[in-house]
C-alpha cells in the first residue's frame, strides 16, 4: 500500500514537474522556430535573436532595467543595513513593530502599492520616471533585503563589536572591519535579490515610468499586447538565462560567503584592529 | 586577561556606550522608518481618504467626504462580476496549487537529500524566470496553434482547444506562476516531520492513509497556512497575467484598478477597490500570524 502511494504521489509529481517546465521549454524551441507563426518546426535560425538583439526599444529598456535595477539595490542595502544594525539592538516591541512594518510592505498587492504611489506623485506634481520607479522598487525590495540582512546579524556576537570597541577600536573602524565583514554574506545575497526583482518588476514600473523609456519588462508586456512575434521568445530566453543566473549567484553566496566572514571574524583578525 | 574578563569589560564598554549610543542607534532606524512613511504610508492613506471621495467625471474636480458610493460601486453588476470573478479565480487557482504542490512536496520529502535537491532545483528554477516571460510562455502553450490546441485535435476534437483570452487560461497562468511558491512552504514543513512519529503510528497499529491523515497531514498546516496566504493574496490582485491571458479586458480587479487610475481618471473608485485588497491581505497577515502561533504549539 505504501509503495503504491509512493508510485501515485511520484506519476503526479512528474506530471507536476513537466508542467512547470513545458511552456518554458516550448518558448526555448520556438525562440529558434523558422516559422514566424509557431504553429509547426520550420527549420532553426538564430534570427529572432538577431532581430532581438537589434531591436533599439528593447536596448533602450534594458539600460534603463539596469539603470533602475543598480540604484534600487543601493538604497535597498543602505535602507536594510542601517535598519538591521538599529534592529540588532532594538527592544522586542521596537523590533515587532520594525518587523511589521517588513512585512506589510511584502504582503500588500504591488497593484495598490503601485496605484497609491501614482496618486502621491500625480498630487503632489512630482514627475513619473526613473526616479519615481526608483523610489517605488526601493520601498518593496528594501523590505526583502531587511530580512536577509536581520537573519544574518542574527548570527554576530555584539560581543565582537564591543571587544574591538574595548581593544581601542573607533566606532567607524568597528563598522568597517567587524560589523561590516560579518555582514557581508548577508549584503551580497540582499543586494543580487534586490537586483533581480528590480530587473523582474513588471508593475509598479508600468504605472511609475510614466511616458519615459520603459524598462525591458514594461516593454516586453506592450509587445506582447499588441503583437506576438517569436522575437519575444529569444527575448525571454536570454532574460531567463540572465535572471537565473542571478538568482542562482545570490543561492550561493549565501553558502560561500558564509565560510570565508565566520574565517574572517575569528578572533586573531581583531588583534590587528 | 580571559575571556571571561573580556566580556565583562564589553559589557562595561557598552555601559559607557549606551547614553551616547542610543540616540546613535535610533538615528539607524530612520531612514527605513522614513522611507517607508513617506512612500508607503502616506500614498495608503490618500487612497484611504479618496476611496471615500467622489469624483465630477465631467469636471473631473474630487470633492472630499465621507461617501460609501464608490463602495457601493464595487458591488453594482457592472463590477460585481469583476470581483467575483477575482475571488472564485484567486480561490480556484489557490486550490489547484494545493492539490498540485502537496503530492509533489510530500514526494520530494521522502527522497534521499540528494535527489531531494535536485527536485527542488527542478521547482525553483521557473521559478526564478522573469515573471513577464513565464507569463509569455504560457500565452504561447494556450494560444490557437499552440500545443495545447494540437493535443486536443489529436484527442480527436476537432475543433481544437484555443484557452488563451478565457478566464480559464488566467485560473491557469495563476496556478502555473505561483506553484513553486505553495511547494516549498509545505515541502519544508514536511521535511521537519520526525519519520519517528510515524513509525510510531504504524507501530501503534495505523494503517498508512490513517497516520498521514491524522500525523503528517496536521504536522504540514503551517507550510499549508502559508502557501494559501502567500499564493492567494497575490492572486487577488494580480495584473499582469489577467492582462496578458485574459487578453486585455477587465477581467480582474488588479486591471479594474489600473483602468480607473490610467485610463478613466477616477482615482475615488480605482481607490475604493484598492483598499477592498488591502482589507484582504489585512486579513491574510491576521492568519499569518495565527499560522506562527499554531506552530509554536
């Protein structure tokens, strides 16, 4: 009986598995589909790359993806290190409240985010665009960030902290040669997480952007709004390659890193301070 | 001096530290506090104060107040079906992650560690495709012409099965792009369950269907809380798929929000909606936090 449970739950999970990979994987074949209407093989041709490739909307987007992407990223980090270096020694009700406000921001709908922040600016008169993208992405994403930042400063001693303090250790030098290393693997995880969503963010963009250059996703959604061509595919084959990639570097980081700070915070490294 | 010195003069320094220190550290927690007021709070709060204003759609002037008209609106049959449908869609596709993401989470639970990590390396990497070319993708699956199609013709429906621009293939986008999110909460869930405890229920002479119904199946709620929440209040407001599989008509209230506010200009409704999916994932953290409580128990 056991065994036969073990072959339902194994036939469905395989079913399950080809689900999730199917479209991607009918998109990866017909990215080099002949046929301009996918309906059938036609042969393979790298000229929906080509085409993608040459297409000035999509490389105006990407710089812009990239553009907004790196400066979310910085303001996440510097939200997210500043808030968990407070957290660390906040009182519990002080980090409950702290924590809350993480994870309001993470719960609520992008749609009503997006939507309230378009009314702020449009009130106020201040412009859509980059900066108001910007702005928009970092409100989200430092909240992720928070949260990896917070579950590695979970892992210091603030002992460390205040021996290097004791040792004679100025509280600049202290930030830069304590907290900072050992924060580290915690900051490159948050910051390449950052970095992704940023890439990946379709919504609050599109209600953000305003009539500007558009970020790759924004403009990806237009295109596939008004017309299907199998330059999308290749398009979303190499934003695929590119997003896992990234997610992947931050996966590891989190293990790599994790070795070579706890090395670097042990103690003979502080009698140098 | 030992280590035991050492800690105590820390702790002395942090004596010393702590009147300067604290006004230091709470110097720290502004610029997220800052961020978050100016940028989240506020603009919440003004959608708060619309939804209860009205708007002249001639002079397009808002008058402030204390109105339940664009409440009221939501419920009107032009928007009622709009909103049942988010409902039933966000429930639906909920349910089909469930009945989908538990036999596979719980299969991938008893592997040996390293098939295990394989099998999640299988979820996790749709997963981290962009969320624009997923959804692409599955416009492409559903669409006339597309495999879906083909296999129907070749079932020997002649007609052939063309899903995409239907509610149906919006159920379906959900489902597909959120999947791995209600895996991994219950396959880690899962995972933590001592396989002693089920020994013990066979030992005590249970037969399998009964221990997994009354060990393993309440040892996974929270991982089951979880991946409800964090899959169905999303899909309450989700743009993106209903506008791209549901072929660009008001078929959700993501996209109902995003035409009152680009497109008609009357912020007051697109308002009252959205604080409608605000009350839902008040409602949906209330359980989040319940989920926590039950697994500290």
């Amino acid at each position: 009986m056991r065994a036969r449970r073990h072959l339902l739950t194994g036939l469905i999970s395989a079913l399950v598995v080809l689900f999730l990979w199917a479209p991607l994987v009918n998109a990866g074949i017909n990215s080099f589909n002949r046929d301009i209407l996918m309906a059938a093989w036609k042969g393979a041709t790298l000229l929906w790359y080509r085409t993608a490739l040459a297409d000035t909307t999509v490389k105006a987007g990407l710089g812009q993806t990239i553009t907004i992407g790196l400066a979310t990223t910085g303001l996440s980090l510097a939200l997210a290190v500043t808030g968990a270096l407070w957290w660390r020694r906040a009182t519990a009700r002080g980090r409950r409240l702290f924590d809350l406000l993480t994870y309001l921001r993470i719960m609520m709908p992008e749609v009503v985010f997006a939507v309230a922040l378009f009314l702020l600016f449009s009130k106020i008169g201040f412009p859509l665009g980059t900066l108001a993208v910007i702005i928009g992405h970092t409100v989200w994403n430092s909240a992720y960030a928070a949260l990896i930042v917070q579950a590695r400063v979970l892992t210091l001693d603030p002992a460390l902290d205040d021996a290097a303090a004791d040792l004679g250790a100025s509280p600049w030098r202290v930030f830069r040669r304590v907290t900072i290393p050992g924060l580290l693997p915690g900051i490159a995880a948050a910051g390449l997480l950052a970095f992704t969503f940023s890439f990946d963010d379709v919504v609050t963009s599109y209600f953000l952007v305003g009539n500007q250059t558009a970020p790759l996703p924004v403009v990806l959604l237009s295109m596939i709004r008004f017309r299907i061509t199998p330059e999308i595919n290749a398009i979303g084959m190499m934003v695929m390659v590119f997003t896992v990639s990234l997610f992947g570097a931050a996966f590891l980081t989190v293990s790599r890193l994790g070795r070579g700070a706890r090395r670097a915070l042990s103690l003979p490294s502080l009698a140098d301070q | 001096m030992g280590p035991v010195q050492v800690r105590v003069a820390a702790r002395g320094a942090g004596a010393v530290k702590g009147k300067v220190g604290r006004s230091i550290r709470a110097i720290l927690a502004l610029p997220t506090i800052g961020w978050v007021a100016l940028f989240f709070a506020v603009p919440l709060v003004m959608v708060l104060v619309y939804s209860f204003a009205t708007i002249s759609l001639v002079t397009f002037n808002t008058t402030f107040g204390w109105t339940w008209s664009n409440y009221r609106q939501i419920f009107d049959h032009l928007y009622l079906d709009t909103f049942i449908r988010s409902v039933l869609l966000s429930v639906s596709a909920t349910a089909g992650c469930l009945l989908l993401g538990f036999p596979l989470a719980y299969f991938i639970s008893r592997q040996t560690p390293r098939r295990q990590r394989l099998l999640l390396v299988l979820v996790i990497v749709p997963f981290w495709t962009s969320f624009i070319v997923r959804t692409y993708a599955m416009e492409n699956l559903l669409g006339p012409g597309g495999p879906v199609d083909h296999l129907a013709r070749l079932l020997g429906f002649s007609q052939g099965l063309v899903l995409l621009y239907t509610p149906a293939a919006i159920g379906i986008g959900i489902l597909y792009s959120y999947l791995p999110l209600m895996v991994l909460p219950i396959y880690v869930s899962l995972e933590r369950i001592d396989a002693a405890l089920l020994d013990a229920a066979w030992d005590l002479g249970a037969l399998p269907r009964r221990a997994f119904w009354r060990v393993t199946v309440p040892l996974a709620a929270p991982g089951i809380l979880v991946g409800c929440l964090i899959v169905g209040i999303p899909a309450m407001g989700e743009y993106v798929i209903p506008e791209v599989l549901g072929g660009g008509k008001t078929l959700m209230l993501g996209n109902v929000i995003s035409e009152q506010f680009l497109s008609i200009g009357n912020a007051p409704f697109g308002s009252a909606i959205a604080v409608v999916l605000m009350l839902a994932m008040a409602a949906a953290l209330f359980g989040l936090r319940r989920a926590r409580k039950l697994e500290e128990t």
